[in-house]
C-alpha cells in the first residue's frame, strides 16, 4: 500500500509546481503588455510653435470643467506671432452639465497664444445657449470676456430677434449694448399677439433682469401701436417671450390703436389714441404684447375722435389709460386740471369740459367731472353753460348730472330756440341750483335744492324746477316763487315788480298759462293777496303778464284794509283787483263793508264797492 501512495504524492506536487509557474508568467505579462497602437488624425492637437503649417485641424482640450472642440481646414502661425484657423473654422466650446454651449464659426479665426485675445472674420457667426449673433467680424476678450463688433449684427433666438451697427456682448453679465441703427424685438408666442420691437441709436439689455434700455430717438412699436421717446425702459416675462412693461421718458409720445372690430363700443372717445406726455409708464396684459395700461406725467396730450369723426382733445397734468384686450378704452382718467376740446365737422369748438379731473368708466357709460377744492367743474357747448362742484355725463344716453353750486346758462341762439317755460328762447337764462339732472330721452331738465331761474329781471325759484325743453312745459315746487318786472308807470319813474308765489307751480305753453297750487300768494307795490290758487296769464310772444285770476279763500290787503271772498281777478293794464264772491272789506275805520264785488284801484288806492241784487249801488272807499 505504501509503494502505491507515493507516485500520486509526486505527481500532486508536480500539478501544483506547474499551476505556479504558469501564474508567475500570466500576471508578468499582464503587468508589462504594450500599449496598443493607435492612428492618429492629421493633426492630433494645436502643433507646437516649430510646425508652422498644418492641413485639416481637429482637436481636443479639456480645461477645467470645459471641454473645446476645434476644427479647421488649416492652421498656421503668422509673422505676427499669431496663430490662424483657416476655411471652415467651428469651435465649439462644451460646457460642463447645466451650463451653456459656445459654438463659432467663420471663414477664420485668429488668437494668441493663451486665447486672451481673438477675432473671427468672414460670415461669422457666435451661438451662445440659445442666442445666436451673426456679422461680418467678431473680436473677443477674455479679460472682460466680452464679444464685440464694429461692422453690424444680427441678433436671433427663438424668443428675440435684432440688430445693429455694433455690438457689445459680454458673457459674464449677460448684457447686451447694441449701437446704431438698433433694433430688437420680442417675438411672443401667439398668431394673435403682434411682436414688441423697440429701436433706437443705443441698446442696452440685461438679459439676466430681463430689462432693457433704449436711448436715442428711441422708439416702440407693437402691431398698428407705437411710440417714441428720448429714452425707453422696458422688461419682459421671463421666458422672454412677451413685454411686462415700459417707461417712455423725455418728449415721449404713443399712438395705442384697439382693434377695428371690436374697440368701437367707446361712445367718447374712437379706438385711436395719440398721447403726448413727458413720461409714459404703460403694462401688458399678462403673456401678450398688448397694452393694459398707460399712465402718462407732464404736460399731458390726448388726441383723438368721437365714433362719428368730430376731433377730441384733452390736455392735464397726468393720465391715466385702461385698456381691454382688444384695445378698446375700458377707462380713463385725466387729473390735475383736465380739460377736454371737441370740435365739430367745421373745425370750431363744440364743447369743452374742464375741471380738476375727467373721468371716463365704463368703457364710456359715464364722464365725471370733478373740481379742485374752492374751483369748478365746467361743461360749455353751443346750447348751454354748466358749472357745479362735480358734473356727470351719460354718454349713451346723453343724460346730465350736477352737483354742489350748480350754475346753468341756457344761451341764445341765432335760430329761434324752444322758450324754457315763460322764459323767452331769444334770450339766455340763467339758473343756480344744489342739483341738476338732464334727461334726454324725455328732455327734461330738473333743477332741485334751492333752485332759481332768471332772464334778465324776470325769476322764478323754488325748491325744484323741472321744464321740458321740447313743449316748454315747466313745473315747480316747494315755496315757489315768481317776479315779474313792470315799466315805470311814469317816464322817469321808478320800476315796479310783481311777485306771484305757492306751493306748486305749473306753465302749459299752448294756453301760456302759469298756475299756481296750494298756499299761494301775490304782492304788488301797493296791494297783496292770498288765496288758494292762481293763474298767471301771459298771451304774448314776449312773455308779458296781462291778467292774474286768484281762487278759494282770497285775501287782500292794501293799506289799512283788507278784503275777502271767492274770486279775484288782476288786470294789470287798468291797475285793478276786483274781488267776487260774497266779497267784504273790513276797514279799521269804517268798520266791515260788504257787497257783490270790491274794486281795488291800485294806482290811487281806492276801493270801490258794488251792489246789484238791491238798489244799485257803488260806493267808493278813498285811502
């Protein structure tokens, strides 16, 4: 068993002796193979300075976190010291994860040593991200690592578009300075949204704020809107796509045009807005290139048409502008001392309105006019004069409203104008007032707290006065009170007037009849009266008084007597009052006298008494 054992010993350790040197040998040539043989490209890298020519470029450096690719169809170095990349040049400079890409192109490229310096000629073209410039030649810096050139640009990107005669980009900063001939514009996004483009002689955008600036017979333009100014501030959303907003400063000036279809429902003002103003502040609408608003400071203009063509203009302080989508004037606001010029189809003023503010809501359903403290709000046109503390317009209905020291002036006009109740139409009127209200509809004027109205020395007041300026009908009411002026009896003499007063007060034109209700009263120089009622009847073109018929419980008074009864009737030619209806007359005197009817003689003062039932009978009562 012994002699069996040993030889498989052996050849145990023969195996094993023979799996260690095969691993010796395995892992010394692991450890000491060749590297395996590559072939290289025309040129693997940027040839040293001793090669001074080099056919079909392409190389690959790493620096930093940056990695550059250039190709070339030819590279030398110049007697200048300079080394050159010529026909078909790219350099593309590969940013490290999350940053932008550099990529140049040109007809060729010349830098130094250390790339500090370099300039690309011949249909150059730099792409930055996704902004892309394009020009005959492009010098770069890499102290300032600014791009710039002198011999025009053009600017493109899926969000911007521009150009200029020069150029200033630097990488750092993010900012852009274009001069000459400049122009940049925001493309948006929508079929429906025209682009933003400003332009100017210099540019300067910070595309890291989103903010620009243009400087220079600057000017704006967004679809048929635009203007100008001596410098423009803009900013834009942050996708780039679309404007946020503008100042226009220095003899700035902006034509906002609403669109033709859908912007003509303002009854004041037509969609086009020629503004004038030392400095403009305008927003957009939120992701379209359309106006919202605009407020403007400084010698403020407004130019523009009423729907039917008649030339409006409104000049203040400052304004404001409420677009909608669509263009259409959804409000404005002219303050610090407004005032408003319409002009008719023959170029002469139609109306004006002035005041501390106007205000235009609705879009254009009501003008409010508003005066400063201590001032007046004011509407003039060809008809009449209105001044009061505020002032209302319905525009849509051409309805009226007044308030706070209401002053009205109905003018006189060449052609016969409709009489205001026994106000005659060939005159003006005046009036005053706490309130005035004016319906078109019904044409009907209403004047209320403490109304009067006035045509020379002819008046009528009253807690409120209402007339239909189509009849002439007029109506009064609470303490209303009327005067009549009367010639002097004598040449020389002095002017008489009559009042007649009540509680209500109306004027049928067609009878040219004034009558009083409730409370009424009259008084001459010599006499007065009382009763419930009384007519006032003036038959005449000019309004003159003829006769007055008072009703119901009738008092007179004259002197120291006094009479009573049913019925009175003034004939103011003849200067008498005859009272009818179981009439009396009681003298302090003589006691209570009664009869079939009293006469009162007011010129001499004496009262004559009838009886006709009995034995006829006058007797005649001396003052």
């Amino acid at each position: 068993m012994l002699r069996l054992a040993w030889p498989r010993v052996v050849r145990a350790v023969l195996a094993a002796t023979l799996i260690l040197v095969l691993a010796v040998i395995l892992v010394y040539l692991i450890s000491h193979r060749r590297p395996p043989t590559v072939v290289p490209g025309k040129a693997a890298e940027i040839p040293a300075q001793q090669v001074e020519k080099q056919e079909g470029i392409e190389h690959l450096e790493f620096r930093g976190d940056r990695t550059i690719h250039v190709k070339a169809g030819s590279w030398h170095r110049g007697e200048d010291g300079l080394f050159y990349l010529e026909k078909d040049v790219e350099v593309r400079d590969l940013a490290k994860k999350g940053g932008r890409e550099v990529f140049i192109s040109g007809d060729r490229v010349i830098y130094d040593k250390d790339w500090s310096t370099a300039r690309l000629e011949g249909s150059a073209k730099v792409r930055y991200g996704d902004l892309q410039f394009e020009s005959s030649d492009f010098d770069y810096k890499k102290a300032d690592d600014v791009l710039s050139t002198e011999h025009g640009v053009v600017i493109s990107s899926p969000k911007l578009n521009g150009s200029s005669s020069r150029m200033a980009y630097s990488f750092k900063d993010e900012i852009i300075r274009l001069e000459g001939s400049v122009s940049l514009q925001a493309k948006g996004e929508s079929a429906e949204t025209a682009p933003f483009v400003v332009n100017g002689s210099v540019l300067t955008y910070r595309r890291l704020e989103r903010r620009g600036r243009v400087e220079g017979n600057a000017g704006f333009s967004l679809g048929e809107s635009h203007g100008g100014a001596e410098a423009i501030d803009f900013r834009v959303t942050d996708d780039e796509k679309y404007l946020l907003d503008f100042t226009l400063a220095g003899r700035a000036q902006a034509s906002l045009v609403g669109d033709r279809e859908t912007a003509g429902g303002n009854p004041v003002f037509s969609r086009v807005h020629e503004i004038r103003a030392e400095k403009l502040d305008g927003r957009a609408f939120l992701n379209t290139n359309k106006v919202h608003s605009l407020e403007a400071r400084g010698g403020c203009f407004m130019d523009t048409h009423t729907p039917d063509g008649r030339p409006v203009r409104v000049r203040s302080g400052e304004m404001l502008f409420v677009f909608d989508r669509w263009g259409g004037l959804r409000e404005f606001r002219a303050l610090r001392g407004a005032n408003l010029v319409e002009r008719g189809a023959d170029a002469r003023i139609a109306r004006t309105i002035s005041g501390e503010s106007i205000i235009v809501e609705g879009p254009g359903d009501v003008l409010r006019v508003a005066a400063k403290d201590g001032g007046e709000a004011r509407v003039d046109s060809a008809e009449n004069e209105i001044t009061a503390r505020a002032i209302e317009l319905a525009p849509r209905t051409e309805d009226i409203y007044a308030a706070g020291n209401v002053k009205l002036l109905l003018k006189a006009r060449t052609e016969v104008r409709e009489s205001v109740g026994f106000f005659s139409g060939k005159q003006p009127v005046m009036a005053v007032s706490g309130t005035l209200s004016y319906e078109r509809q019904v044409d009907r004027l209403i004047l209320s707290e403490g109304a009067r109205m006035w045509q020379g020395k002819q008046m009528l007041s009253a807690g409120e006065i209402s007339a239909q300026r189509d009849t002439g009908e007029l109506r009064g009411a609470g303490r209303v009170q009327a005067v009549f002026p009367r010639a002097a009896k004598k040449e020389g003499g002095q002017e008489e007037r009559l009042e007649v007063g009540g509680d209500n007060l109306s004027f049928s034109p067609k009878e040219r009849l004034l009558s009083y209700r409730s409370g009424c009263w009259l008084k001459t120089q010599n006499a007065s009266l009382t009763s419930d009622h009384i007519d006032v009847f003036m038959p005449g073109e000019d309004n003159a008084v003829t006769t007055i018929e008072a009703g119901g419980r009738v008092v007179i008074v004259s002197g120291q007597r006094e009479g009573r009864g049913d019925k009175a009737l003034y004939d103011l030619d003849k200067e008498t009052i005859d009272l009818t209806g179981h009439p009396s007359l009681t003298d302090k005197v003589k006691g209570v006298i009664e009869g079939d009817k009293l006469t009162f003689h007011l010129g001499d003062g004496r009262i004559q008494v009838e009886n006709r039932d009995r034995e006829r009978s006058v007797t005649v009562i001396k003052s």
